[in-house]
C-alpha cells in the first residue's frame, strides 16, 4: 500500500466492455532498474569522484560513464566493472557537490 508499481495487464474486448487482467505486477523502482542501462555522469572537476565511487559501490548489471568538461572540450570515460543503478542512485550521484548532471546511457 502506498506504492508505485508497475503492472502488464491483457485487455481483451467482450461485447461493449473492455476486462482487464493483471499478469504481473513490481515495484516501480525495480521496473526502473531493469531498464536502466546505465548512467552518464557530467563532472567539471575530479573532485567528486570519491563520492560517487561510495554511492555506486555495489556490482551490478549496468555501465557507468564519467564525462570531464574541461575547457570547451568533453572526455568521456567507462569506469571499469558494472554497477547497480536506478533512479534513487541516480538522484543521489547528481545532489553530489561538483556533479553537473546525470543522464541515462
């Protein structure tokens, strides 16, 4: 109660009415995470850098990349391994001082 979920429903047609039947139903955060690829993240400095190591601690499935702005010019690098991510550890990257923003890859 009191959360978001995602659920596969198949409708079908019958006279005038439409019946609806709920085939599978998860949390909304979990439904995120599995399609999630992974993460970009824009910093202008390195400094932050060991905070987001510390919120993206665990392995899992999805790529993380780290874009440095520097000057005018942008370098884009994969950080090595896989990582878990969804959209509450993508919120947290991005309320880290010095991090510009974070997308989706």
């Amino acid at each position: 109660p009191g959360k978001a979920v995602s659920i596969l429903v198949q409708a079908e047609l019958q006279g005038d009415e439409v019946r609806v039947r709920i085939q599978a139903a998860e949390p909304l955060d979990a439904a995120a995470a599995r399609h999630q690829r992974g993460l970009r993240i824009f910093l202008r400095e390195a400094a932050p850098l060991d905070s987001i190591a510390r919120r993206l601690g665990t392995r899992g499935d999805s790529e993380v990349n780290v874009v440095l702005m520097l000057g005018g010019s942008e370098v884009e690098i994969r950080l090595p391994g896989r990582y878990t991510v969804s959209p509450q550890i993508a919120g947290a990257v991005k309320a880290i001082p010095g991090v510009v923003t974070v997308t989706d890859l």
